[in-house]
C-alpha cells in the first residue's frame, strides 16, 4: 500500500501537467487563428495577399496549413478543448474590437 501512494500521487502530477499543457497549447493556437483571421480580413478582395499574410503568420508560428489544419483537427476531437479554444477565440477577438485604454 506505501508503494502505492506515490504512485498514484505521480500519476496525478503527470496527469495535471500534461491539462496545462494541453491548456497552453490551446491558448496558443487561439491566438494564431485570430491572428490568420486579422490577416485574412485586414486584405479583404485581395486573395493573393490574404494568402501571402496567412503563409507569412503560419511561418511566424512555426508551422504550415497542414499542421494547422492537423491541430485544428485533434482540437475539434476533444470537446473540451474545442469549447476552451472558442472561448479563448471570442475573448480575444473583444480585446481586439474593443481596446482598453491605458493598457
């Protein structure tokens, strides 16, 4: 039973970083999605530009469409995390339409 404790106490640390982890990861994606859409948008009826914008912020966040398309997928299989990602997409897109000032 002594063995056992810690154990499950390491499991439980384990488990617990990897949700942080998990959290960060969709915090990070959230805001490289707002910023595709700022991109996308800011060159609206310009589709090579948008393109150009899109492949440039992909790069800045070191990956490509496919491996955007491929975490946008794994997050769309997790409803948790999706929920956190839309979330985190909603908040940052009102900081964005409504700045603080003197911040």
């Amino acid at each position: 039973m002594r063995r056992l404790v810690p154990f499950l106490l390491a499991l439980l640390a384990l488990s617990a970083c990897r949700e942080r982890e998990a959290g960060i990861r969709t915090t990070s994606f959230a805001r490289l999605y707002v910023r595709l859409r700022v991109a996308s948008s800011s060159r609206e009826g310009h589709p090579e530009r948008a393109r150009q914008a899109r492949d440039s912020v992909l790069r800045a966040a070191g990956t490509d469409l496919q491996g955007y398309r491929l975490e946008l997928k794994r997050l769309q299989d997790d409803p948790d995390r999706w929920e956190a990602f839309w979330n985190e997409v909603r908040r940052l897109s009102d900081s964005i339409a409504n700045p603080k000032k003197g911040h």
